[in-house]
C-alpha cells in the first residue's frame, strides 16, 4: 500500500464513510501465483470460508454397538456446510488420526463430471443429475475444494476423480488450492463406455494432490507376496497361481499370487517368481484383468467388473480401485473422508482396512444404498468371503433438522429471525385483540413468546389454538402459522385443523437461529422441482423436518402378458409442508413427490431399512401414480417410505394383509441378499 493510499484510508474511516469494494483488493492482495484460472463468479477462499454456513449433525441413529472413542459418520446433507462443520472438529481437535496428527489423513472424491447427462441405475433411478456447467461448476467445486484443503492433516493427501471433460480446468483449480503439494496423474483404464466420435473412450484420471509430510506406500505392480515367499522358502517347486485355478498342495497351484498373469505354465511361473522382484505400479491402473496381466500388474476393477459388490447404483466405482489408494496413502486407524459418497464404496472399503471414515451425499437414495451395503458387507475387497460386522457408525442429518435442544436469545432478537427464516414480512396487527407479527403467504403470522413466564416454560397445546380460534374465528381467512421453538409445541402434527382454519406450527430449531445471529440474513436456496431432487447444487441453507401429508390405497393387480401377482400402492395425495417457492410442473397434488423406497421384508424389532427397491417420481406418473412389486417378494410386513425433493420423509408399516392375499399373510420368506 502506497502512502498516498494509506493516508485516504485513514481520512475515510476517521469521516466515517463506506468503505468502496474498491479497496478489498488493495487491502488483500490475492496471493501472488505462478498462473491462476480467472472466470465469473470466483470468491476469495477467504471469503468462502467465512460465509459458509456451519450446520450441526443431528444423531439419527448409530449402528453397531455404543462405547466406543469413535463412531464412523455416514452423513446426509449439503457436503459445503457439512464440511464447515467438519472443519470446527479438527480445530476442536476431534479429527484425529492414528499418528496422533489432527485432520483428515486421505481424501477421495469423485464428484459430478458436468456431463448434463442423467446416470441410471438397473431399476432407472434417477440417482443424482449432473448438470452444472461453465463457471458456475467450476466454482462449485472449488467451494468443496478449499475446504477439503482445510480438512486435510499436515501429512494428507487428496485423490480427485474426474475425467477429460472438465479435468484440464479441475486441475488448474487444484494446482492453485494445493499449492506446494506434490502431484501425480493416475489413468483408469475403466473399460468402454460408448463408441465415441472419434476415439472410443475407456479411461478417467485420477489425480493425487500429496502433503510432502505425507507417507506413501506404493503399490507393487509384480513380484511374491510374504506369505507365499515364506511358502516357496519350504517347496521352491510347489505353491504358484497358474491358469486361473486356486488350489493348495504339492507343484500343482496355489492359492494367491506368485505373478499376476495365472496363463503362465508351471515352469514359467517358477521362473518369473525367481527372476522378478516387487516393482512400483505405474501411472496407468488397467481395471480389466486381460490387460492388467499384459502389464504384469493386478486390476483395479472396470465399470463392469463389479458383479459380486454391485448395489445397482450409477457410476458406482470399484473396491479394487479404491483398496489401491486407500491402502497406499493411509494407515489402520487414519480417517479417511468421501464428500460425494455416491454408492459408498469408500466406506465399504475404509471399513475392510481397519481405517476410520466419514461419508456425506445429499441424495437419499446414496444414504439408504450406503446403510444397507455397510450392514451387509464380506471381509474380502470385492466382497467376497465371510461376513464382515462394521464397526459402530452414526447416520446424521446435516441441514435438516427438528432439533429439541433450545439456547436462549433476547426476545426481539428471536423474534426478527422467526420472522426472516420463514421468508414473513415484519408488520405488526392485531385481529380482535389478538396481536400478531406479521404476514407468511398473505396469512397472519404469530411468533410464539416462549419466554414469557420466567418459572414455568411457555406451551403451545391445542387448547392454545382453541383459546386464539375463539377469539379470532374466520377473520384471519383460513390459515395461521404460529413460529415457536421445536419443543414449545406441546402435538406432533405439522397443523391443526378448526372448523375451517388450518394453524400451522412452525418449528425452529433454536442453535442455528443462534449461529444466524452472527452473519447477514440470506434467503435458503431450494430444489426447483421433483428433477431436481439430487442435483449439484449450492448450500441450501437448513430447513426442518415437516412429514409430508400422505394418502393412499392398496390392491392387488395382474399385468397383462405377465403371469406374475403384483400387489400395489396407489398414492392419490402427496404434499409436502416445506416452503415452496417455485412455481412446478403441475401433477395433480403429487408435485414434491420425489422418489418412493420400499423394504419388502421389515423387522420391526431391529428397525432397520433395509432398502429393497426404489421408484422415481417421473417412473410413477407414468404407472398411474402406482407402486408396483411382486407380491411373491412380500413378507408379513412392509415399509415404504415416501420422499419429497427437500428429503422429508413419510414412512408407513403395511401388513400383507392390506394386499388381501392370505398366502402372503401366512408365510415367512427369509430374505437372501446376493453378497454385493
């Protein structure tokens, strides 16, 4: 800063005056780079730390046993403002690794390529849609990037999966925020997906962000492993992998790896343990087993090469990959993060590795794939041999909430933010002695004085509402919302219907209106419509838990052609509570309906979903708004939970007997699971 500058500054701050935005970058210099990608929109890193929203995680459950120092996070929300908070752990020294070292010690991502393609699962899930583009994708990863830098420990190291389509602008990104890190550009050859226009493609990159402090133990592509070292020590002649046959005993086969290629003869097979010592892998990871044995190293899986640990989710990635990465850049112990956990194979895999991990994803078809596969998984990667109990996790909710928890505010205080997160107009007036604080949708809006009485907590009952609709009746039109602490409602219903007035309770989670406090007020971002249920898309704030309003029947029904009973559920009124603000695609009452989970087979006493099949918004109106299965799947009960595009759920238990079928009623099928 020059003189001449320094000294206007201090004439505008001793006068007084606005600061002009002029002046931020003088003031802040941005940090002097060797190159930097400049395009609209792009925040200092500073700035987006500062501004992103911290959000508790809400408990919803924990699986496994209780006791324990740890429990491995599954958790279900907007990855940036999960991450903020992830970040306070580390500064309250939460994080913490095997070594004793703060932080994350490995990062693995792989998020939305921006492809404006919509990936589909078997049963034509529409899982996630990949659509931000340009700029405003780029600063959307960006936002995710700086703070997984934040998150890292001193000694970490990040992988990055993407592809040629955004990867050359991605890696300029990343070469700005992990300055200083050492680099390495790992290609998947990952099979072919498409013909391509002009060469077909069948690789992604991975790219390898390491801390210089960071350890390092590098895959070997050839060579013996120790136990069959030790082996051929006793019986030079005997113990090798030949011809793809696994067997133990005298010179015939064996059961592991002398070299990776099993066409090798005996003779050869000898020859080439002998003569060949562990080497480092190459760059280039061939999933397919044809190619990986041409390279003498061990496939790392394709797209298609995951039959046995398949759980039918789009672009769900291979254990072997991420068994490679996890087990050259961590230790038993470390925590391993996966901010776009997608199918969960980072957590399946961190959990075989004996490593800690935290998984997040803002779709709820990701969070219920993720329960079901950790609560099912096999010892070995590719999910294969015994059965494996994970250790204790928790399933949290991050930016959804009906928290019970209250701290205290000033009255006027609360009462302004009431009013703000709910998007009311601040207007005083009272409506037959009763008063009111302002306006929601044209309706009158009261935001309840829970702090009026200092030796007893205020309530909301229903005799409240009663003692208001006596005085108010029909002037009020034919809705009120009344805004009060989570816990000041004395009913569990969203509303309360009185003669033909609706009062709606408004239920505020008081620790976030606690951290608003601090920063601006600014409107909460949300999904457009029901396409829109797992989309990239920016922080979308908080919102609350609001059970939609659910009506249906059920039947039972044959389809043509098909010699199959189907038994079904007809939704006929589907409608959320949570604030829209955009206009929808008119479907009758069914327009926040996203997407319909059945469990085919419920266990009322381990209160487990245990996610058997899925049905998209889109699917539905097509099918007449029915949710068909066949009725030969179906156990004593089911649980089929309705969701709408901001995650709230409806959950109903249904006996077979709704599907008037006494078969059904009658028998118990035992569930089998494929080991996936």
């Amino acid at each position: 800063m020059t003189p001449e500058q320094r000294q206007e500054l201090m004439r505008i701050l001793e006068s007084g005056e606005e600061i002009s935005p002029e002046w931020a970058r003088i003031l802040f210099p941005p940090e002097k780079r060797e190159y930097e990608l400049v395009y609209h929109g792009k925040d200092r890193e500073e700035d987006i730390i500062a501004d992103t929203l911290a959000v508790p995680l809400q408990p919803v459950r924990t699986f496994g046993r209780n006791g324990v120092d740890w429990h491995n996070q599954l958790i279900f929300g907007d990855n940036l403002q999960a991450m903020k908070t992830l970040l306070q752990m580390k500064e309250r020294g939460e994080l913490v690794n095997a070594d004793g070292i703060h932080g994350i010690r490995l990062i693995y991502i792989d998020p939305p390529f921006a492809t404006k393609k919509d990936f589909r699962g078997t049963q034509d899930q529409k899982a996630y849609q990949d659509k931000i583009v340009g700029a405003e994708f780029l600063e959307f990863l960006r936002k995710r990037l700086v703070f997984l830098r934040q998150l890292l420990s001193e000694n970490g190291t990040i992988y990055v999966h993407l592809d040629s389509r955004k990867g050359h602008y991605i890696k300029a990104l990343l070469d700005e925020i992990f300055l200083g890190f050492e680099f390495a550009e790992i290609i998947w050859i990952c099979g072919l997906m498409g013909s391509g226009k002009y060469y077909p493609k069948a690789h992604e990159n991975i790219y390898c962000y390491k801390s210089p402090k960071a350890s390092f133990i590098p895959p070997t592509r050839i060579g013996l492993s120790p136990r069959i070292t030790k082996a051929l020590q006793k019986d030079r002649s005997g113990w090798f992998y030949t011809r793809g046959k696994e067997s133990s005993g005298g010179s015939n086969y064996l059961k592991s790896y002398i070299c990776p290629n099993p066409n090798l003869t005996k003779e050869k097979a000898i020859e080439f343990a002998n003569n060949n010592r562990p080497q480092q892998a190459w760059s280039v990871w061939m999933g397919k087993k044809e190619l990986a044995y041409e390279f003498n190293d061990y496939p790392v899986g394709t797209y298609a090469y995951i039959e046995q640990e398949s759980v039918a989710y789009p672009t769900q990635k291979p254990e072997a990959l991420l068994a490679r990465i996890i087990n050259a850049s961590s230790n038993e112990g470390d925590i391993i993060l996966d901010a776009f956990a997608g199918s969960g194979t980072t957590a399946s895999v961190a959990e075989k590795l004996k490593r800690r991990w935290i998984t997040i994803d803002c779709g709820k078809l990701s969070i219920y794939t993720i329960q079901k596969r950790l609560l099912n998984l096999c010892s070995e990667i590719g999910n294969i041999g015994s059965k494996l109990d994970p250790k204790p996790f928790t399933l949290y909710n991050a930016g959804l909430y009906d928290f019970s928890k209250l701290k205290e505010l000033s009255w006027q205080d609360w009462r302004f933010f009431a009013l703000q997160l709910f998007q009311c107009r601040d207007e005083k007036h009272r409506i037959n002695g009763i008063d009111f604080d302002g306006y929601r949708q044209g309706a009158s809006v009261m935001v309840f004085n829970h702090m009026e009485s200092k030796h007893k907590e205020a309530r909301i009952t229903e005799e409240t509402l009663q003692e208001i609709h006596e005085a108010v009746g029909s002037r009020v039109g034919n809705k009120i919302f009344i805004i009060a602490p989570a816990l000041s409602f004395d009913f569990q219903q969203d509303y309360i219907d009185l003669d033909k007035v609706r009062y709606y309770a408004l239920r505020i989670p008081y620790s976030i209106i606690h951290e608003l406090h601090r920063r601006e007020f600014t409107a909460l971002k949300q999904p457009a419509d029901e396409m829109a249920v797992n989309d990239t898309v920016e922080a979308v704030g908080f919102d609350f838990i609001r059970t939609p309003e659910l009506k249906y029947k059920t039947g039972v029904e044959k389809l043509k052609g098909d010699s199959n009973e189907y038994g079904f559920i007809k939704i006929e009124t589907f409608k959320s509570e949570a604030i829209v603000r955009e206009p929808f695609k008119k479907k009758g009452n069914l327009e926040t309906l996203s997407l319909v989970m059945l469990d085919l087979n419920y266990d009322e006493q381990t209160r487990v979903f245990d996610l058997d099949e899925v049905r998209y918004a889109d699917t539905l109106q097509k099918e007449d708004w029915k949710v068909r299965f066949r009725l030969d799947q179906l156990d004593k009960k089911m649980m089929a939970v309705f969701v709408d595009i901001y995650g709230n759920e409806a959950r109903v238990l249904i006996d077979s007997a709704a599907f008037g079928n006494s078969k059904v009623k009658n028998k118990k099928i035992k569930k089998t699971r494929k080991r996936k």
